[in-house]
C-alpha cells in the first residue's frame, strides 16, 4: 500500500507545480509592493531630514556663548547633524553660489552672520515641534540669536500631504495583502481538488487521518518554502537591477526593512500553503464519495 501511494503521488507533480507557481507569483507582487512602500516610507523620511533649520547669531556673540548655545542644541534628540558656519564661511559660499556676486557692493564689510544649522530627525519636522524647538532655543540662547529661519510653509504643507501618501500606501498594502491570502487559498484549493479522490482511496483502504495529512501538510511546507525562496530571489534580482539603474534606490535601501519583508514572504508562503492545504484535506476526507465528483 505504502509503494502504491508514492506512485500515485508522482501523478500528483504537475499540481504541486502549479500550487509552487501560484504562490510564487503572488509573493513576487506582495514582495513588490512592500519593497515600494517601504522605499516611499524611506523617501518621506529622507525628504523630513532635508528640512534645515538656521539659528542666526548676533555679531555680538562671543567664542563661549556661541560654543555654549551649539552644545545646547546638539545635544538635543531632535538633532540629526549639526554645522557651525562663521561670517567668513558664509562669505565663501556666497560667492560659490553667486555667478555675479560683487564684492565691492558690500564696501568691503561682511555683513553676513554667523549661524548654527541643523537638519532634524523626521518625527519632528511638524509645525508645532518646530515652534516648540524655537523658542526653546530663544530661551536658552542667552540672547545671541538675531533670527532662526526655516521654511515653514514646507513644513505645513509636507505634513498633511506625506500623511494621507503613507495612509493610502498602508490601505493598498493591506488591500493586497488579503488578495494574496485569498490568492493563495484559492490556488492550494484547486491543486488539493485534483489529489482528492486519492485521498478519499487512502481513507477508505484503512489509512488514519493522520497517516493521510502528516505527508500532506510537509509537502504544503516545502511548496512554501519552495515558493517563498523563488519570489524572494526575482525581488533581490528587481532591487538590484533598480539599484543599477537608479542611482537614488539605492540611497533609499533599507537592508534591516528588506529583511524584515523577506521574512514575512516567507512566512505568509508557508503559513498560508499549509492552512488552505489542511483545510482543503479535511474537507474531502469528511465529503462522501459521490460528492466527489
């Protein structure tokens, strides 16, 4: 009996194929999806840090007030980097960045300040962190600061915007996600629909359920793994060939983020392969013969 089913589950081969290929598209697109949202997640992030805050000192500000003031604010959490830049530095990239810039205008004097620049981490470019951040640095300036400068209407504008981006990215990855799982069921069901009257032969000739699924249920592991390792393969291959072509993907990249997206390929692929696979086993041993067919 036991030879008998490994021959008549070599017939069973070219379901397995299709069950492997169903799974292996479908992860390929979740996989897909979720490497975009976390690339645009990446982007929103990276376009919060790009906000620079200037603090413009008085002239009258000296070496240990200044010094006093940088340490202050460097040693703030909302800092991501920090730059001093004195009067002759900003002279400097002035007339870097000035094609006609005349010297002479200015009679000689440097009328530019010097300043304190920083650049923040991405919870706290929002409009009221930012009013809460100037005036902490108003107050503890020990009143070196002739202004601090950065450009709020930015700010009021990318947060509602980036907002509503990352909530519809979150609504379609949860839309796709169910796809995939329905997706998935749905191919396990009409690979297990073809293996079913071999099945209801094994219940029939004396084997346990037990005997039945055990077998079953480790091959719907290896088609998820099997699967999974493919789709994760074509997606590594897509990052790649994205990373070559665009130059700013890469920058976006991610790897703790990749890896945590593997990992839930792999255990979607597996979980799910192994669920509908079950499911769909103990339904036609339940079913009766004639309602087989």
């Amino acid at each position: 009996m036991f030879k008998k089913n490994k021959n008549v589950s070599s017939k069973s081969k070219p379901s397995q194929f299709m069950a492997i290929l169903g799974i292996t598209s479908v992860l390929f697109i979740v996989g897909i999806f979720g490497w975009l949202f976390l690339n645009a997640t990446k982007y929103t992030e990276v376009l919060k840090e790009d906000v620079l805050v200037q603090v413009y000192l008085h002239n009258s500000a000296t070496e240990k007030t200044t010094a006093d003031l940088k340490a202050y604010i460097e040693s703030n959490p909302y800092v991501k980097d920090l730059e001093y830049v004195d009067k002759a530095t900003a002279k400097q990239r002035l007339q870097a960045s000035e094609d006609k810039y005349d010297e002479s205008l200015l009679g000689g004097e440097n009328p530019l300040l010097a300043s304190i620049n920083f650049h923040l981490k991405s919870d706290y470019v929002q409009k009221d962190s930012l009013n809460i951040i100037k005036n902490n640095i108003q107050t503890n300036s020990n009143n070196i600061v002739e202004s601090i400068l950065y450009p709020e209407g930015v700010v009021e504008k990318m947060g509602p915007i980036l907002k509503w981006i990352l909530i519809g990215l979150l609504i379609l990855a949860v839309i796709f996600g169910l796809l995939a799982i329905i997706l998935i069921d749905n191919t396990i069901k009409l690979s297990m629909y073809s293996n079913r009257f071999l099945i209801k032969t094994m219940q029939m000739v004396g084997a346990t359920r037990g005997f039945i699924v055990r077998p079953i249920n480790k091959q719907a592991i290896i088609n998820g793994l099997i699967a999974s390792f493919i789709a994760i393969f074509f997606v590594c291959g897509l990052v790649y060939l994205s990373e070559q072509t665009i130059d700013y993907v890469k920058q976006l990249r991610d790897n703790k983020s990749l890896l945590l997206l593997f990992a839930g390929m792999l255990f979607l692929g597996v979980i799910i392969s192994l669920y509908s696979t079950h499911r769909s086993v103990i339904k036609y041993l339940k079913m009766k013969l004639d309602d087989l067919y």
